[in-house]
C-alpha cells in the first residue's frame, strides 16, 4: 500500500516541485497540499500558481486549520516547504501525531541552539529534537536516515558544497592549513517565492552577500568537519547553483588519488555524477535531481566546481530521496 505523503508550504517553489515529484511517485501517494491558515492562495488548485502543473496535480492548497491533529495522523510522511520558523513550530506537533518529517528549513540541521539565535534569529524550543534529527546529506548519511522520524534535509550551498569537498577532506588529501574557500552563486529561485526588492528583475544582477556571516557557514563546517570560507551570489538566472571551490592539496598528492577518492564515495550513488573530464555547469543540472561535479589541480592546488538544482538537489529531491531511503526504495525512485 502507498505511504500517504503531504506537502505544507506547497506553495513556495521547493512546495511545488516536491508536489510535481509526488504526483509521479510509484510507493507515495499525495494526499494533501496544505499553506498558511491565512494564506491569500488557500483553496485555489496548485496548478492555477503553477500551470506546468495542470492535469498533471490539481490538488488545492489547504489552509492549515488550528488543529492540526487530524492531519498529522492521517499522513505517514511530510515534507516541509516552509521557512525556517514555521517548521521549528509545525515539525513537533507532526511527529507527536506518529508523522514521520522531512524538513527543508534550516529548522534542525545543526545540534546546538545557541547557533539558532546567533544565525536564525529566534530561540529554538527542542533542542531534544535536534539531538534527534539526521542531516539530509543523503549521500553520506544513508544509514541514519533509513532510520530517523525526522531528517533536516541538507541546505542548497551546503549540499553541493560538501558533496564537492566531503571525499578530499574523509581522505585526508587537502592541507586545511589552508582554508578552502567556497564561492558559490546562487539563481533568484533560492531566495523563495514571495517577492521582495533585492529579487525582483530590475534589482537582480551579480552580488556577492552574507559575506562572512551566511547561515550555511556554520553549517557547512560541522558537518563537514573543516572551517571553509565561504561567500554565496545571487546571479540573474532562476535556477542552479554553481560553486567554485578552490583548496589546497596535500604535498604529493596525485589526481588519479583525487579520482579515486570520489569514486570510492559515489561509485554507487547514482545522483552524484563525478567528471572525468572538464568542469559541470548549471546548464548541466538545471530542473534535474543530480550534483556534478569536476575539477583541475595546478602547483599543489584544486578548484572543484559543483553543480546542482536548488530546487532539486538542493531541496525538493534531496527530500524525496532521504524519504525513499528511510521506507527502503530505490533512492532514485521517482526522481530519474
Ligand atoms: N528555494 C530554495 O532554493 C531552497 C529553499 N530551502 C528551504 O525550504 C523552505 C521553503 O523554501 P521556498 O520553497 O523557497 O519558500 P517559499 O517562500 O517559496 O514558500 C514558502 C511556503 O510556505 C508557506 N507558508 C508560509 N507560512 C506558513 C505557515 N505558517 N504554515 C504553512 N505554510 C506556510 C507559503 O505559503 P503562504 O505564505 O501562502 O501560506 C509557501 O507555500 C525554506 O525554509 C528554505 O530555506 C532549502 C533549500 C533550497
Ligand atoms: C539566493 C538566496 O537567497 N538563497 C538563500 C539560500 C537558500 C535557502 O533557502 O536556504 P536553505 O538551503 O538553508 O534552506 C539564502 O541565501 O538565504
């Protein structure tokens, strides 16, 4: 029997594309699409916000009701669309009702809640839950997830970040000395749906922002294990990130180590794609599930370019593949 999945925030853009993925999914059946209790889009069909997505699911966006009881025990699974203070409140109450939870905020990602009121803003209330949450690097946390009641699906930059530099720094092959230095642009997409001045067409063009004080600094260092520099743009396209990682090597070491290195991580993870020539781009993963990445060395250094989606890898079907991975399925299903 299908697992009954819903989808709060639905509709934001990480909300919608979890919905398109669900619709086509063997093993999950969507069964509800649900935004705020006073959102100006409840009740119309996902597909009049979305018309990609007519015929194809039509459900309408629920406004979430007071009690949110009936909901929570009626789903086996949920995915969290929404930002990162709506999920620290909605998760608890979805797994007190026995609803296992796959959050996209930032809401669990990282084990301390002094880091939530330096980078987040608010205090977070349950920090036994953060005990508990698995981080959604599906690539590298694939036992614990088949495992959790609630992953904290990995963030965008963080993931194509650290599924670039995860086998070099496991393998011992960079000198940290040296702080890799990760400068990643982002497409408008990853700032959300609701307009605001810095995203909207006229003002968007090339910027670096967060400099030194981004959320997914923190959080890329402890769960990479390493401090790295790291400098987020916001270029004018809509989707795809593309991160430019530049470290230095060990003394000695050799590219067909470097390739080993990511073979023996991805060899059978089939969403990473490891080049063996030349360098990905977005162009390569845009509206697709897959990180690629590649990279060149010279005079004892290494830039690794990493691609993905940020919708998809990033968010969306990261989520999808850590549900897929915690019921036992093929982690592919229903993404590829
Ligand atoms: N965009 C991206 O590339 C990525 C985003 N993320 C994270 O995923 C989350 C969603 O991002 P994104 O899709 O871009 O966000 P959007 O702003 O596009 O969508 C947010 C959604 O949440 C709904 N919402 C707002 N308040 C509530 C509430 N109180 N209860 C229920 N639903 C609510 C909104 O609808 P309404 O306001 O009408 O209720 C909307 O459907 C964020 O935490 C973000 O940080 C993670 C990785 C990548
Ligand atoms: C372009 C842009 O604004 N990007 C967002 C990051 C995307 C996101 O939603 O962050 P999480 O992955 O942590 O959820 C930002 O820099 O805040």
């Amino acid at each position: 029997m299908a697992q009954k999945a819903i989808v709060v925030g639905a509709s934001g853009y990480t909300g919608a594309e979890l919905a398109k993925i669900l619709t086509r999914h063997p093993e999950f059946e969507l069964t509800g699409l649900y935004v705020s209790t006073n959102s100006q889009d409840a009740d119309k069909p996902i597909s009049a916000l979305y018309p990609q997505l007519r015929t194809i699911c039509d459900l309408p966006l629920q406004p979430l009701p007071e009690d949110l009881t009936e909901i929570a025990q009626n789903a086996d699974l949920a995915f969290f669309g929404t930002a990162h203070e709506v999920s620290h409140n909605l998760v608890p109450i979805f797994l007190k009702n026995g609803c296992k939870a796959f959050d996209l905020s930032g809401a669990f990602r990282v084990n301390n809640v002094d880091f939530y009121t330096e980078y987040y803003g608010f205090t977070h209330q349950y920090p036994e839950l953060l005990e508990k949450a698995v981080y959604g690097l599906a690539e590298w946390n694939h036992e614990k997830i088949a495992q959790t009641d609630l992953v904290a699906v990995a963030g965008c930059y963080p993931t194509v970040s650290q599924l670039s530099l995860k086998p070099l720094i496991e393998n011992d092959l960079l000198d940290l000395n040296q702080l890799p230095v990760i400068n990643a642009v982002s497409g408008v997409s990853g700032a959300g749906r609701k307009a605001s001045l810095t995203s909207s067409f006229c003002e968007v063009s090339l910027n670096a922002y967060g400099v030194f004080n981004h959320r997914h600094q923190p959080e890329i260092a402890v769960h990479l294990g390493a401090e790295v520099i790291f400098t987020p743009h916001l270029g004018n396209f809509k989707r795809g990130i593309l991160a430019t990682i530049t470290a230095k090597l060990k003394a000695g070491v050799t590219d067909e180590q470097i390739r080993a290195a990511y073979r023996q991580y991805y060899a059978g993870r089939p969403l990473v794609r490891v080049y063996e020539q030349g360098l990905p781009s977005i162009k390569a993963v845009e509206f697709t599930p897959y990180c690629d990445i590649g990279f060149a060395t010279k005079n004892g250094h290494i830039i690794v370019v990493g691609a993905e989606d940020n919708l998809l890898k990033g968010a969306a079907a990261q989520a999808v593949q850590c549900a897929n991975i915690r019921y036992g399925f093929n982690e592919v299903l229903g993404l590829i």
